[in-house]
C-alpha cells in the first residue's frame, strides 16, 4: 500500500471496533465505530447471534481523529447498541455480534463476549491487563479475550478438523496475565509461556500450574514434536525481525507433524491505525518490515521489555523467515482485535 492509497483502503476494508460495554440486569451497552462500505452509510447493519438489531451510528468519536486523519469523516463514525436482555435467547452462553446476517461466514472478524457472569470475576490486576490490553477496563479484556478463545477455536476446526477438546497439547506463547489462555484451561490441556514473572505467577496461582517464564531468546523447554497447537496473540507485533526469525524456527521445532502454528502480526489493517509518516510506508513497501519503536507497555526500565517493539510487516516478509521444508503457509486478514493479520504454519512432515 502507498501512502496516498490509504483512504480508498481505508473505506474499502470498511474495518470496525467494538471498543466498550455496560452491562447490567436490564441491558447490554455496546459502543465502538465503524467505517461504512466504501462510505456508504445505508450498507451499515449490525446483528446480534444472527438476528437483525437497532443501533444509534453517526455519533460524534473525536478520538479519532489523531487515528485516520486522512478521512474527512471520521469524527461521526461512533455506533452504540443497546441490547435488551429480553431480546436474547435464555439458553444463549455468548453474544455475537457481527455485521452480517451469518455469523459463521463473518467468524473472523465477529466479536464474541459471554453472558456468564463469572468470566468478569477474577480478572488480573488492573496493571497486568493494561500491559497486555492497553487498558484496565475489565469489560473489554473480556471481549477480546473471548474473542480470540473463539476465533483460536475456528482455526482448529477449520485446520485439523476437530474441537479443541480433541487436541492435546496446546501451547499459549506469549500467555501474558492469561487473556485469552483462561478460557482454554477449562479444558485443562493448555501450557502457556511468558517472559512477564508478574504475569506468569498470577496464572500460576489462578489458572494452573502449567505456566513457567520464558527466556528472552529461544529455546523453551518443551521437546521437539510436543505441542498439537501453538498460538500467540499479538507477539510478533512486538519483536524485531530476527527475533521472529529465531522464535518462529523455535516454534516450528516443537510442533507436532500435523498441527498448527497460529500467530498475529501487524500488516495493513493494522498499519493504517498507527498514522505513520509517507517515509515510513515508503520504506514499509522497501524492506517488508517496520520497527516502529520501543515499546515501553512493560515499563520503560524492564529488563523484559528491552527487546519490545512495536512493528508492522507485509506478509510476504515471512518468506524469509520461514525457510523450512514440510511447511503449509497462509494468511488471514483482519483478526485479532480485528485489525491483526494471522499467520497459519502447518507441520506436514
């Protein structure tokens, strides 16, 4: 993408974000923006668990205009739902909400959150969720936590063919405070890694006692052939390019013949969120990768947190950094948090 084509992507793409809840005993307060099919306002729907439902859009979002500068009408683009309990099925577990009238052909790019009030109990401190959230604001690390349980979910059907039931071991790479890793040790099959202590010792005395801290560099403890699934949420969006070079040859080690390596990256969806400079996409379209900076989520004086960054990467980046043979690769656009892109890699042999 060059930098002049950013709008047309922008409205073509027509990404958007549930980004806040309320919830109480009468009702669901749903709140995000969304950007309208090439700026067409009439094809804007919302529908909860598959049925059509009102919404309030146009509402003023200033907040976003130091995000997408470059559309003039961005600043109306705010949507609010609110969902009457009655409205809901008693028996449903979860509410989907998405923007078209089949969620499973949207799945992707949904957002799920469950109604089961226990999952908004015994959530980590407010520091360890904003260092992996960005925010401490416990409705929405459960929405996309959730999220990315079910979308985790989708990948295992859609690549293996069974229910995670079915799979054994699976791997959390980059569990952080246990986001999306919460949802999965219910079925107790799940191992999850962090170099965060912090965040490992409260899983360890919340989740399991299958969570151990990672080493800066590779290799982890595991054998070769180990795990059936590996997922990490939201990882490389923080190394810097040889760091996912050494870390992928890790992962790719200790996976099973058959399974799947699941992890998201910043790519395009994603860059046009970060209001990068023309040079930046410039030298993006060059090198195939973009270190923007350090991050500093894990505090600025962590040792952790000296080799985080934050980055942006052209899928096919990855051609030089997945050179093993017996490998399946590919892509899914727009995912996590619904702007991360997902790099799949089977193990065929």
């Amino acid at each position: 993408m060059n930098f002049d084509d950013r709008e047309s992507f922008f409205l073509s793409s027509a990404p958007w974000c549930l980004d806040h809840m309320e919830i109480n005993h009468s009702e669901l307060i749903l709140s995000g923006w969304v950007v309208p099919k090439d700026g067409d306002w009439n094809s804007v729907e919302f529908f909860i668990n598959d049925k059509p439902y009102e919404f309030e859009f146009r509402l003023k979002r200033s907040d976003l205009l130091n995000v997408f500068p470059f559309w003039r009408g961005v600043s109306e683009i705010g949507f609010q739902i609110k969902l009457k309990r009655e409205f809901l099925d008693p028996n449903d577990k979860m509410v989907i909400l998405s923007r078209g009238p089949n969620w499973k052909n949207s799945r992707y790019s949904n957002y799920y959150f469950p109604l089961n009030e226990s999952y908004y109990q015994n959530l980590p401190p407010a520091n360890l969720r904003i260092q992996v959230h960005g925010s401490d604001s416990i409705s929405s690390f459960v929405l996309e936590g959730f999220s990315a349980y079910n979308k985790i979910n989708f990948f295992i059907e859609e690549y293996l063919e069974k229910s995670f039931e079915q799979v054994f071991p699976v791997l959390d790479w980059g569990c952080g405070c246990g986001r999306v890793s919460k949802y999965f040790f219910e079925k107790s099959n799940v191992f999850g890694v962090d170099i965060n202590k912090g965040a490992v010792d409260w899983c360890h005395q919340n989740l399991s006692p299958k969570f151990s801290v990672s080493e800066l560099n590779p290799p982890l403890s595991f054998p070769e052939n180990y795990f059936e699934v590996i997922y990490g949420v939201s990882i490389l969006t923080h190394l810097s390019f040889e760091d996912q070079r050494s870390w992928i040859k890790e992962l790719i080690r200790i996976i099973k013949k058959g399974g799947i390596i699941i992890l998201s990256y910043h790519g395009f969806n994603s860059l046009i969120r970060f209001n990068l400079p023309e040079e930046s996409f410039s030298q993006l379209n060059k090198t195939k990768y973009l270190n923007i900076g350090k991050s500093d989520s894990l505090g600025k004086d962590s040792k952790v947190g000296s080799k985080y960054y934050d980055s942006v990467q052209l899928a096919s980046s990855f051609d030089e950094i997945i050179s093993e043979s017996g490998l399946e690769v590919s892509f899914h656009s727009g995912v996590f948090g619904n702007h991360q892109d997902v790099l799949i890699i089977k193990k065929l042999k």
